[in-house]
C-alpha cells in the first residue's frame, strides 16, 4: 500500500511518545513537559515539540461518532422490534424515525441529515421514498479505508494493551482468550466462523444494551471506559507463502 520506512518511523515515535506520557503520568506528577520526554524516549527535543504541537489527528476518532451512536442505537430498536429496520427519515408526533434516533445519539449536537449522509457514504444504510433502512448487521464502515483503518488500530491497541496487562499482573486478568484448531478443512474453518459470527451476534445486542443504559446513567464523574472485542482468522496453510518457505 506504499507504506515506507519513514512513515514505520514517524509511527514508532509517536509510540514512544505516548508511552513515555503514560509512564510519567503514572508517577503522579501530571503531563510531562519537553524536556521529560525527550530524556525519557531519547528523542531529540525539537523532534518532540513538533510533534507536542502537532494537534491534527490523521485518522477519525471512533469513539465518539454520532454516526456510530446513531447506528448501534438503531440496531438496538431493531432487535426488539424487527419493523423499525425501516424507519421514515422525519414523523410527526411520537412515531420512531431516524430524525429521532439521531437526535438521540448525537444528543442533539449533529443535524440527522449529516448523519445520514455519512451512513449513505459508508453504504451502511439505504434510502427510499421518504424512509431509510438498515444495510449492516454491525457498525463495520468496509467503504472507508480510513474510518476502518482506525477501528483497526484502536480495536488492535486495547486487545494488546488486556493482553500485557495479564502478562504484567497490573490488575486481575482480563478475559482474553483464543481457542485453535490445524489439520482441519477450510469448510469446517467456515462452519466455526458462522457459529461465532451467530453467537457473537446475540452477545453484541446484550452488550450494547448494558452499555448503552450504562452511559444514559452516567454522570460527569465517570472517566472509565470499556471495549468488547472477538476475531476469527482461518486460512489454508497450503497456500500461505510462509509454509511453504518453510518446507524448502
């Protein structure tokens, strides 16, 4: 995709960076300033208050999307009552539409038709006579290498972060957890996977339910957060160059 070393080494010191934050923060003394991260990561100073100056962040924030609000909030509904998979864009009085439903993720702070437009964008949904209805099981924007490009990296960061948490012993252990299988054919590699995407499924909604109330309850002081995650990935060996490398 073109990445070169200098973009591999701009992203290093952004780590380093970061995790240099997280460990004088840790101390208790608060935000570093130039001179700590510089001595901490060995980073020269100028290098480093560019990038403390450097505000512009390359991809979007996938945690406070109204698009995203808006959607899972949809999904909810739609659970419970399969009818408003197909909602009217507006409607008078108290009948469900998307107009309300936006207006309840965004909490009132993004207009319903730019939420809209970007779930078109993302082919997330579709639009007919006056309603729009669900086109995705999942808030997964497939149609935007960017927006997925951040799921990726925040979904990656937390399941290493629950991981190295366990390996350190920093608090009790977190559920991470994997079950594998070889010597076995790509369609029973299929079979599993749709039982996991059936399960997991069932599980999303009730997550997203207790999650949901969770925040609705919340008051200013709440500052946790909290990612549930699963993956599958299958392939036959036969064909992944690294086995076959191997073999030579």
């Amino acid at each position: 995709m073109g990445l070169k070393y200098p973009h591999l080494e701009e992203i290093l010191r952004d780590m380093m960076l970061d995790e240099a934050r997280r460990a004088w923060r840790a101390r208790g003394v608060g935000e570093p300033n130039i001179s700590q991260l510089s001595i901490t990561t060995g980073i020269n100073r100028k290098a480093v208050t560019a990038k403390v100056r450097q505000l512009v962040d390359p991809l979007p924030d996938t945690d406070v999307s109204a698009a995203a609000r808006t959607f899972t909030r949809w999904l909810k509904i739609a659970s419970a009552k399969p009818e408003y998979r197909r909602l009217p864009i507006v409607a008078e009085g108290r009948r469900q539409s998307f107009e309300r439903l936006a207006r309840e993720g965004s909490r009132g702070n993004v207009h319903h038709r730019t939420i809209l437009d970007e779930l078109l964008r993302l082919d997330m949904v579709t639009q007919s006579d006056g309603h729009v209805e669900l086109h995705a099981d999942g808030f997964v924007p497939a149609a935007d290498l960017q927006t997925m490009l951040a799921f990726l990296g925040d979904n990656s960061r937390d399941h290493l972060l629950a991981a190295v948490s366990n390996i350190l012993e920093e608090r009790p252990p977190m559920l991470e957890r994997a079950v594998y299988a070889s010597g076995v054919t790509m369609q029973d590699c299929d079979d599993v996977h749709q039982l996991v995407k059936q399960r997991w499924s069932k599980l999303h909604l009730e997550l997203t339910k207790v999650m949901t109330h969770a925040v609705e309850k919340a008051d200013d002081s709440a500052s946790a957060r909290i990612r549930v995650g699963i993956y599958t990935y299958y392939e036959d060996a036969r064909e992944d160059p690294r086995a076959i490398e191997g073999k030579r």
